[in-house]
C-alpha cells in the first residue's frame, strides 16, 4: 500500500459522496475531501483559512488538496486563507459537480442510488484498485488493474452471469 494513502481510504471500501453545503472552511473541507466524490451547493464555499490562525491544514489537508488540484492552485488556497466559491472549486476540479443549493442531498442521494444499483464487487474493486494505483507508475497500476480484474471475474461470476441475462432479456424486449 502507498505511503500516501490514508488508512481510512483503503478500509472503508464503499464509495463515499461528500454533500458540500454552507462554508466548509478547515475541518469541514478536510472531511471532504477524504471522499471520493464531491458535490456543492451553489451557494457554498470551501477553504483552509488556518493560516489566518497561525496554524496549518491538520486533517489531511496539505497532502490531499494538491493531489486533487494541483500543487500551485492548493498552495494559493492554503497560503491565502481565502475560501474559494463553487463556480471556482469546479473549474479546479476540487468537486465533480455543482448544484442548486436545494438540490444538492437530491442529487448526492440520486448518485449514491446508482451507485448502489452497480456491481456490489465491481464497485468495491474498482475504488480499491484505484486508490492502490493512485501513486504507482503507470505500468505497475496497469499490471494491478490486470490483477483486479481477473479477481473481479472470480469473485463476482454470479452476479455478472446475472446481470449479462438481465442486459439479454431487456434488450429482447
């Protein structure tokens, strides 16, 4: 297992969906993003102002954050202080998507639900093996998703037998 990722990260192997609403400043973006994916309010806004505290991101923070946006971008986030707002937190890629500030439990649920439709195995698979190749050379994640999905076949032979008749029935309707 990388160094770089957190232990949390690699055991809990569910998806996790991060609902950003409000200010979500130190801790709270910290929380945020530990997840998988991220979506926003349009109202929100996000930073780590603990340098106006004279103290630095503790949660995560400096590490996470420039690996999700880029080390110059998260520098200016984490030196400033200043929060950045939704539209900006999209354009750096920090969340997937962007919502109307009632619709944002909506939409996490109505992402959550389809994810949960998916492949139980799949899905787990898929977030294992890529946060294991996250920080591996190109061609050793490569050689690992070849791993993963030999296993998937394995583990799983039940559930795509299954879902490949499902897909054949549908589609004969």
């Amino acid at each position: 297992t990388s160094k770089w990722i957190t232990p949390n990260s690699i055991k809990l192997n569910k998806p996790t969906i991060a609902a950003i609403n409000g200010y979500a400043l130190g801790g709270g973006l910290e929380l945020a993003l530990g997840c998988d994916i991220r979506i926003m309010a349009a109202s929100a806004k996000v930073g780590l102002p603990e340098v106006k505290l004279g103290a630095l991101p503790g949660g995560g923070g400096t590490q996470w954050l420039p690996r999700l946006i880029g080390y110059g971008d998260a520098m200016m986030m984490m030196l400033s202080g200043e929060p950045i707002d939704a539209t900006e937190a999209l354009r750096l890629r920090l969340v997937q998507k962007v919502v109307a500030d009632d619709d944002l439990l909506i939409e996490a649920l109505k992402l959550a639900n389809a994810i949960a439709e998916n492949g139980k195995t799949a899905v787990r698979l898929t977030k294992e093996v890529a946060l294991l190749g996250l920080n591996a050379p190109l061609a050793d994640a490569l050689w690992l998703e070849e791993i993963y999905f030999a296993r998937n076949r394995v583990d799983a032979a039940d559930e795509i037998k299954e879902r490949l008749e499902a897909f054949q029935n549908a589609k004969k309707k």
